[in-house]
C-alpha cells in the first residue's frame, strides 16, 4: 500500500526543513489532535498513539540531507515506511511531501488505508507553521 500527502510548500531552505524532520521531538508539533500520547524513547525513536488505535513506534531510519528522510516502523507486528521528500522550491522555500508505504493484507489495507491518509495529510499540512 502506498499513500501520499499533499505537496505543502514551506517557507524554509530544505537544510532547514531537513534538520526539522530529522529531530524527531519535532513530531510532537506535527501530530493530529487527537493524540494521546507522544514520548521520545530515544535520539532517534519515538512512540505515538492516536485516540482510538493501537501505539506505534517509529525510528529514524535514514537522512539524507537535505532531500529525504525516512522513518520507519520499530518492530512490531506491522511493517511500513514513512518517507519526507524534501525539494527546493527557491533559496528560502521548498516543497515537502510526505509518503507512506507497507505491505499489509488486503483487509488491513481497506481498515487502515483511510487514517493513514488522513494522518500523513495532517503531519505534512502541520510542518509550515512548526518549523
């Protein structure tokens, strides 16, 4: 399954949007409201639970400054990755969408296939007044 935000345009270099992404304490900023829990567990892994579903953890995976980042699911019975990519609009702008990919059976799809949407959509939507 693969999903993808909206293109946002962020009044920021992709050296700054990148270095934003890549701490993850900034996820907090980024989060739906209908969080209930966010704790950063290490440099580079966080756990989250939205009001209704199951926790989930995610670690920083790979950065590749300043064009990509990657998190991904920390074990767990689920596997899936959640990719930013970072593009440079101008000096001062860029252009970030992010995208979600994992391989899950098709009735795990069809359940999750619309918070998740709803979810990244959100996340992407969030960073310009964060950052």
């Amino acid at each position: 399954m693969n999903l993808e935000s909206p293109k946002i345009n962020v009044g920021k270099s992709p050296e700054d949007v990148c270095a934003f992404l890549a701490d993850i304490k900034n996820f907090e900023s980024l989060m739906p409201e209908n969080i209930s829990k966010f704790e950063v567990l290490s440099e580079d892994t966080f756990i989250f639970a939205l009001k209704g579903m199951p926790e989930i953890v995610l670690k920083k995976k790979e950065v590749i400054p300043p064009n990509k980042i990657v998190l991904g699911a920390a074990g767990g019975k689920l596997d899936f990755s959640l990719v930013g990519h970072i593009n440079q609009v101008d000096a001062n702008s860029s252009e970030v969408q992010l995208s979600f990919s994992g391989d899950f059976n098709p009735m795990m799809a069809m359940m999750i296939k619309s918070p998740i949407t709803k979810f990244i959509e959100t996340l992407a939507t969030n960073i310009p007044s964060s950052i």
